[in-house]
C-alpha cells in the first residue's frame, strides 16, 4: 500500500522544496488517513446525533405514550390528532396561504429579478441591496413593525378610507378574518428579495452567447425574458418553491407576535397549536405527535409538488442545461 | 425564416428614435422598481421615525411623520432602565449567542465538510447522505422535541442549550464539501504529506487559509440566522437574563395587549427593535456579497 503512495509523488515537483525529503510518512497509509478524515467529520457527527436524530427519535417514542398515564398508548395520540378540527383547520389554512402567498412572492420575486437582468433598469445594485436587506431583519421584529403599521390606533392612513366614505368604519388588517391577509403581506416583505437574490444570481449564469443570438434574431426583452432566460432557470424556481412550501407549513414567529399584538388566536397556524399543545396545556405527547404529523405533511407536499413539476423540468434537462 | 421582416423592420427605424423608446422603457422600468422599493423601505423608515416619539405622540402625531420633539433620549434612557434594566442583557446575550454559534458552527462544518471533500473512508457516502437528507428537514420541526429532551437531561435554561443544537448545520458541512472539492488541490494536500505535514497540521495551515472565503460566508449566515431566532430560544429558556433580543422584546410586545399591566411598553418596544435590527442593516451593504454567495449555492448546484 505505501508503494502507491511513493509511487505518486509526480506532483512533488510543484513545490519548491519537494523531492529533496525523503516521505516521512506520518500518515503514510491510506487506511490511516482515512481514519483521520472521519476523525475530521467526528465533532459533528456527535453533535448530529445528540442534537439532531436524537429529537426525533424520542419525539416518536413519546408521541406512542399515553397524555395521561405515560404508559405505551399505541396511535392513540396520532387518532386524536387526525379528528382534530382545530389542527386540520390550521392546516388548510396554511395549505390556503402557500397557495396564494408563494404564488404572489414567486411572481414578483421572478418579475423584479428579470427587470434587474435588463438593461432596462437603472441603479441595479442599489435596489439588488434594497430588496435583500428584509433578510437582516428578524421574523419578530418584521412582524411587529407590520403589526404596529397594521393597528389602526397607531396607523393614520389607515383611517383614510373610512373619511372618504370607501368603508362604513375603519378598516382593522388584524381581526380574525384579515389576519392571514396581513401575514401574507409580512411574509412577502420578508422573502421576496431572498427570493430575488437567488433567481438573479442563476440569471447571471445563463450564457451570454445564447442572449446576443436571439438580440441578432430580433427577439425583443420581453420575450428573451419570457421565451429564454426563465425557461432557462425554471429548476432554481422549483427549488425556491420547495423552500417557501416548507417555511409555510413552519410559520411561527409572525402569527405568534401578531397574537400578541393583536389576539388573533393562539392555534392559528400548525406550529403555533403545537407549542401550545406543550406549554399552554403540558400535553408533550400529542405536541408530539402533533409534530410528527405536521414533518410528514411537510414531506408529502413538499413531494408531492415536485413530482408534478418533475415532468415539465426533466426532459429538456439534459439537453439543455447541461451540467 | 419569419424572424427576417422583423429585423428589417427594425433595421428601417432611425437610430435616435430606438434610443428614445429604450429611455421611455428604461423610465417606466425604474420607477416600478422604486414601488417595491418603496414597500421594502417603508416599514424601515416608519421604525425609525416612530422610535423617536413619545407614547403620547405616537398616537395624536401623523403616522409617517416626524414628531416636533424629539424623544429618542428619554426613550433610550428607559429602553435601558425599565424592568431593572433587563434589555442590556438581551442585546449582550444576543451577540453571545450569536458569536458563539457562529464561530463553532462553522469550525464543525468547516471540518467535517473538508474531511467528507477530501478523503476516501468507509461511511463517508452514508454520511454525505445523512448530510444532504436533512437538509430537507426544517429547523423548526425539531423545536418542540428539542426541548422535550433538553427537558429530561437538564439542559433547559442554560446557554449550551440553546447554542449546542444550533451547530448542527447541515447546509455548512454540505457547502464546505463542494466548497473544499473546488478550492483546494488534491496535488497540494499530496505534496505537504510529503514534506512530512500531520493531516491536521494540512488543513490548519494549508486548506483553512484557502477556505477562509467560504468559511467568512458560513459565518454570516450563522450569524445572521442565529440572532434572528425566536422559536428555539423561546422555548427553551425561561429566565429572563438569558433571553436573547427577539424573545425579550416579545415579552414586552405581549404586555402592551394586556390591559391593567403596568404602562404600554411602545417606545420601548419599538426603540429597542430599531436597536435589534441597526448593527446588520449598518453592515449589510459590505456582507451582502458573502451572504448572497451561500444563499445561491443551494440552487445553482442543482442547475
């Protein structure tokens, strides 16, 4: 085995001082050397499995035990989640919000990224900037800037309607109902320039060749926009669609604020009801099992979604985007 | 074929009034992206101007205007005294927790992700696996069961607590493995085993100083996602001393909904989120680019 390794030193030449020393092999066989590389993956490998499989592991077990007893339960608290109107509701709820909230932050991130791309735009770094820097700003903090700008009491402009006779009284963008439409309006805020950002960068990958031939063919912006750089980025969209499924099916902070703002109920959204389930009322086995149903949705859509776009992706893949 | 009158046509239109209409599309173009930019600042801006108004003024003075007096000094001065001054341990823990994290974590990943990229060992392709699999598992599903372990070994309430499972960083270790594979030559890692270089002594002197771009990105982004988190600080701590930023001013954000619970806390809520979210915005413009970077990487390797 350590034939091989003296066997290879051809690059010893690159270095000034090679050849003249002897190998002193301190590491000389590869079976060592290996042993040092999974030495080198060893501190998060332990972190891995006490912080990460851990969890899970005992959040199934515990999901199996009764809320009561704490003996073994079988699926007692999988039967209790799955006739649970209030989890369910939650659930379509979000199911609701992806739908019409991806959509509109896709769009628009798409939009926006294209006209930085074209050379009608001016000052494309400053508003590349701009539209990023929400990512700064923490899910909490967003979500009390918006909920302070939502308030009526506080908002002065929110009463302009009503003085205009557009409304019979002023308009409150956290009761109940608007609640969801005034998160969708935060969330957008917070992730449409992450979502920019990325699609701007995979716009800049596509080959400049490509985008002179069709300006020598005559092919307006708009439909080089259109007809090739999108088609052209179509997988980094369905990867930033994946990413915003899964952080609506999470959602958390806003609603968690904007109920402390404005009491717009304290299972509003899956993951909310399941820190409840925990803290409000100390039932850790059906937060558990709450939790376990909520990844396996997360999973399923998540899945599901991309089957349905895989066909539409994959047979210019090859041909098309190369590697 | 059909492409053909189309250029003529457009060969036939004078030079000047092809610029003319780009300036018109050039104009149009940027005023809609200053709507969004509009939206994005606009919140920003409203912190800024409303931190500087008493409670009073915040309520009878216009919404996105300036107040006559300022107030930030007396708004300062009790964003740091009220509640025994509980808000100088929120902003220290926060860059505690913060730095912290994001120097282990990137440390861990960095290793691992170097180790994975450039050696050849049994289970290596297992853990690459592990490593890209849980990608997909988002963070804030294992809250909840974080804390319900945490819980039984005693490690609820405390720093390590809320720092140690937030340096498994699966995306850092993945990054670092295609980051090393690019950036460091197999043929340098060679020629320093034959000058009789330890593999530790190779990535400490040989690899890290090449990986140090890649290492100043995941630090960002640990960073950043660090000082942003409220679910799992939340719910794993209770003292209030060990709160970091986003937790401590929503305990205060929950009071001013609670009638008959001391005075609403407005000024201090909002002066202290401008304060949470000034030092990144200051910094941003020279991060973006290493921010950036680690965002896009994930979709571009897929291209």
């Amino acid at each position: 085995m350590a034939v091989q390794d003296v066997g290879r030193p051809a690059p010893v030449g690159s270095t000034a001082r090679g050849g003249r020393k002897a190998p002193r092999a301190r590491s000389a066989s590869p079976a060592a050397r290996g042993r040092s590389g999974f030495g080198m993956t060893a501190p998060f490998l332990v972190l891995f499995a006490g912080f990460f499989v851990a969890p899970i592991v005992y959040s199934i077990v515990l999901s199996l035990r009764s809320p009561a007893t704490g003996a073994y339960a079988g699926l007692l608290n999988y039967r209790t989640v799955l006739s649970d109107g209030a989890f369910w509701s939650g659930v379509q709820r979000m199911a609701y919000f992806g739908v019409v909230q991806v959509s509109v932050m896709i769009g628009l991130a798409i939009v926006l990224a294209l006209f930085l791309d074209s050379p009608y735009c001016r000052g494309r770094k400053f508003f590349a900037l701009v539209y990023f820097l929400p990512y700064a700003v923490p899910g909490v903090i967003a979500a009390i800037m918006w909920g302070f700008l939502l308030e009526p009491d506080l908002d002065s402009a929110l009463r302009i309607p009503r003085i205009l006779g557009i409304t019979g009284s002023t308009v409150n963008p956290l009761d109940f109902r608007l609640a969801l439409y005034a998160i969708m309006l935060i969330v957008t805020w917070e992730f449409t320039g992450y979502n920019m950002t990325i699609l701007l960068t995979s716009l800049t990958n596509v080959p400049r060749q490509v985008l002179e031939a069709a300006k020598i063919d005559g092919c307006s912006e708009l439909s080089i926009a259109a007809r090739i750089k999108l088609p052209l980025i179509r997988r980094t969209v369905v990867f930033i669609v994946i990413l915003s499924i899964i952080g609506t099916l999470q959602l958390f902070n806003e609603p968690m604020i904007l109920n402390d703002i404005a009491n717009i109920g304290s299972s509003y959204t899956p993951n909310q009801m399941i820190y409840n389930t925990a803290f409000s009322f100390g039932n850790e086995q059906l937060a558990a099992a709450q939790s376990v149903v909520l990844a396996v949705i997360t999973v399923v859509a998540t899945v599901a979604f991309y089957t349905i776009v895989r066909r539409r992706i994959d047979p210019f893949a090859a041909s098309k985007e190369g590697a | 074929m059909s492409a053909l009158p189309a250029v003529r046509r457009r060969g036939a239109r004078s030079p000047g009034s092809g610029r003319r209409s780009s300036r018109v599309k050039t104009t149009i173009g940027t005023a809609a992206l200053l709507v969004a930019a509009v939206y994005v600042i606009a919140p920003i801006y409203w912190l800024v101007v409303a931190s500087s108004k008493s409670t009073s003024q915040l309520f009878a003075t216009s919404t996105f205007l300036p107040p006559v007096h300022l107030s930030w000094g007396a708004n300062f001065r009790s964003l740091f005294s009220f509640g025994s001054g509980e808000f100088k341990y929120w902003l220290a823990n926060s860059f505690v927790y913060a730095i912290v994290t994001a120097t282990l974590a990137t440390a861990v990943s960095t290793l691992c992700g170097y180790g994975l990229a450039k050696y050849r060992f049994r289970f290596r392709k297992t853990i690459f696996g592990l490593v890209v699999g849980s990608l997909m598992v988002p963070a804030t599903a294992l809250v909840v069961p974080l804390f319900l372990l945490e819980h039984d070994v005693g490690l609820i309430n405390s720093y390590q607590g809320v720092i140690l499972p937030m340096l498994v960083y699966p995306f850092g270790v993945y990054f670092m493995s295609i980051f090393a594979a690019d950036a460091v030559p197999d043929t340098l890692v060679d020629a320093s085993r034959i000058d009789g270089a330890g593999e530790l002594r190779i990535f400490w002197q040989i690899a890290r100083p090449i990986l140090m771009p890649g290492m100043v990105t995941l630090f960002l982004l640990s960073f950043i996602g660090t000082w942003n988190n409220y679910f799992l600080p939340l719910v794993l701590l209770g003292d209030t001393t060990k709160f970091p930023l986003t937790v401590g001013l929503s305990t205060w954000a929950s009071d001013l909904n609670q009638a008959g619970v001391s005075q609403p806390l407005y000024p201090e809520v909002l002066l202290g989120s401008l304060v949470s979210v000034l030092p990144m915005l200051v910094l941003f413009p020279f991060l973006q680019k290493y921010v950036a970077r680690g965002l896009t990487f994930g979709a571009i390797a897929g291209e």
